[in-house]
C-alpha cells in the first residue's frame, strides 16, 4: 500500500483506504452470503449415507458434482428437477444387470431389488413348486448376476406296468431315469430310448424282462399195443396189462415280462421213470350173434350184447366242468381208460362193459345228450375225441 500511495497523486491517497475497505467488505459479505446460502444434504449412493454441503440448485445439479450418472433403470428418490433444500434426504441406487435364463432361453433385466425373490416378484415371474431356481431366492442380487430357472413339467411313467405322473426338468429319457433314481438290468427295456427327448405329455414305458429256470415233471403216456387171442370172440378186445406213464423231469427257461410269462424254452430233459405199454388182446374167434343174445363166457357167467350209437369225449371239452370229475366223483384227469357215459335207465352207473373197439370200461358217467340207446367213450385227449367220430358199436354188459 505504501508503494501504491506514492503512485497515486496526493489528492487521492485520502481516497484509497476507503475504496479498499468497501472492496474487502463486499468481498467478506459475498463470502458470507455464499456461505449463507449453502444446503446441507443427507445423499445416500447404493446403501451407503454421507451428508454434503452444496449450493446447487437442482437433484439434477447434485447428481453432476458428485459424478453419478443416472441411468435409465437407476432408482431416485427425487425428480431430476426438484429444487434443493436444506436437510433434503436423497436416495440413490444404481440398478444392476441380471441374465435370467429359463428353458434355455435367456434375457437381461436391470433391477433395483435386493434378493433374487423380490426381483423375481417385480418381473412377475413366478417359480413353481417342481421348478428348479439355480440361486437361492433369499440370496442378495448382485451385478452381472446369472440366474436360471428349469419350469417342470409332468410325463406318464410305466414302470413294468405301474403307472404314475411324475413332474421333471430334463430334456433327455436317460437324464429322468437317473433323476428317478430308476435302474435299468441288462434285459429291460425303455421306450422311448434313452437317447430320446422328454416333452410335456411323454409316456415313458419301461418293461422289466427277466429270465428264470423252472423245473417240472411231466408224464409220458404209454403206448397200446394190440395182440390178437383167438380165445376171445372177434371184436372184442381185454386188457392183459394196464400199462403205466412214465415220468420224466424238464428243465426249462421262461422269459418274464412285468412278471407274466412270454417264452419258454426247453434246456434239459431227464427220464426218471420209463413208461410201460398197455397190452389189449384182441379176438379173433367168429361167433354169429343178432340183436340180444346169451353168450358163454367159458366162466359160469353170462352177458348181454347190445348195439349202441357210440361219440366220444374229453373232460377238457369246452362245455365241461374242467375239474376232470365224472358223474359218480370218477377223477378223468388221473383216470382217463375206460370209463363211459351212459343214460341210467338203459345201462346203470357202476356196469361193466365191453364197448368193441374201445375194451372193457365201466359206466361211470352221464351227459346231457346221451339219452336212450347211447354212448359216450372217453378218450385220453381231445385230438383223440374229434378223431373217434360217430359210430355204431357192440356193447356187451357184463354181469
């Protein structure tokens, strides 16, 4: 200052000191008022509060001197717009980027949110019960956050004939297998394959084959053998011996499929018992006899000859019981030689017989068709039934 007023002309020196004592009041009471006027403002950025002291004017202007950009998908407390004031509360959070994939398809989302659920719940997208949620929905959102969702849907399984719904998120036959915890053997069978696709609706059929070895013994039927015996009149046949089946025990290999059986083959066969022929002597002695005769049987006894319309039959016909059992309890199944059915009132239940070219049998049965001068001959099977035909034959009862 002192070289300043000895520039100055002496006539303003007086002037100076009061000039500059103006310029430093204004200076002080700008400085004042600038200070005055300054807001104090809570902002908090992304959870985190600080309180700043600031003269600008709008929400917009503070956001430019604290250097954040607001982006479209930002959340805001305040309008852009809205004018600054003391003790002004602003909240601002930065919106983070999330990939959410479902069914393979993905799409990107901008949230605000704090966990999966409540972002989940502002997208309105909803996760179902049998759905597959890759995050746990109470985890806290973060940025660039991959999250995926497998929607389940439900196929039909058979599982060697039990069927149920069953809900699955997978793409593949094999993967739904596994996911089941359902083990395939080497002989079961899956359809579709298991390299096919599982869709909404898919029936997948899985049919359990098994092989098992079954053991059993089955009879072997004895031959008859005819001999002629020219003691014995011509067309008339007795048994010298019964004859016996044999027994025979088969090995066999069944194929199971869902427990029922579908094949069956032969492994090994061993015979335990041979089987005996039955030996029926046939006569050849000629004797003329018409209508009802006496005839000598060389024994003290007599018979009576009748000639009688003859039809054979099986106990495993289609109109039979199927127990096997005859009219008088007589079981077929273990009994199948010489028995016949007859009407009552011509030829008693309990009579022997001689029935030619059947032999001896006894009457120990009935049926619906055979009425007054009929008969009916067993025969071991039903081919043997059918082949018997319809004929006439001489029957001699035997006293």
């Amino acid at each position: 200052m002192k070289n300043l007023s000895k520039l100055l002309p002496t006539w303003n020196k007086k002037l100076v000191i009061p000039v500059i004592s103006v310029i430093v009041l204004l200076a002080f009471v700008a400085l004042v008022t600038y200070e005055a006027t300054e807001a104090k403002v809570e902002v908090t950025v992304n959870g985190e509060a600080q309180t700043v002291e600031t003269h600008a004017e709008t929400v917009a202007d503070l956001m430019q001197e604290l250097e954040i950009n607001v982006a479209e998908h930002d959340a805001l407390s305040h309008e852009e717009t809205a004018l600054i004031t003391n003790d002004m509360k602003i909240v601002y959070e930065k919106a983070k980027e999330v990939v959410l994939t479902v069914d393979g398809e993905p799409n990107t989302y901008y949230t605000t949110e704090d966990t999966v659920d409540s972002f989940l719940k502002e997208k309105d997208i909803t996760v179902e019960k049998h759905d597959i949620l890759s995050v746990d929905s109470k985890q806290s959102i973060k940025d660039a956050m991959d999250i995926s969702i497998e929607k389940a849907f439900q196929v039909t399984l058979n599982d060697g004939g039990e069927e149920s719904k069953v809900w699955t998120t997978t793409n593949k036959v094999s993967d739904f297998l596994s996911n089941q915890s359902i083990t395939l053997n080497e002989l079961d069978r899956v359809k579709p394959s298991e390299k096919a696709n599982v869709t909404k609706g898919t029936t997948v059929t899985i049919t359990r084959v098994e092989k098992v070895t079954e053991v059993v013994e089955e009879e072997m039927k004895y031959a008859t053998v005819k001999k002629n015996d020219s003691s014995l009149k011509k067309g008339t046949e007795q048994v010298v011996d019964s004859g016996q089946s044999g027994l025979v025990e088969k090995k066999y290999e069944l194929t199971l499929e869902n427990g029922k059986e579908v094949d069956r083959k032969l492994l090994a066969e061993d015979v335990k018992r041979e089987s005996k022929d039955r030996v029926v002597a046939v006569g050849t002695k000629v004797i003329k006899n018409t209508g009802v005769t006496t005839v000598s049987r060389g024994d003290s006894t007599s018979s009576k000859t009748l000639y009688m319309k003859a039809t054979a039959y099986n106990w495993d016909c289609k109109t039979c019981s199927g127990s096997g059992l005859t009219a008088t309890g007589y079981n077929l199944k273990a009994n199948p030689n010489g028995v016949i059915a007859v009407d009552p009132s011509v030829i008693p239940l309990g009579t022997k017989v001689h029935v030619e070219g059947y032999g001896y049998a006894i009457a120990r049965d009935t049926g619906g068709n055979i009425r007054g001068n009929r008969i009916d001959v067993h025969l071991p099977s039903r081919a043997a039934a059918l082949r018997y035909g319809r004929k006439t034959v001489k029957v001699t009862i035997l006293d």
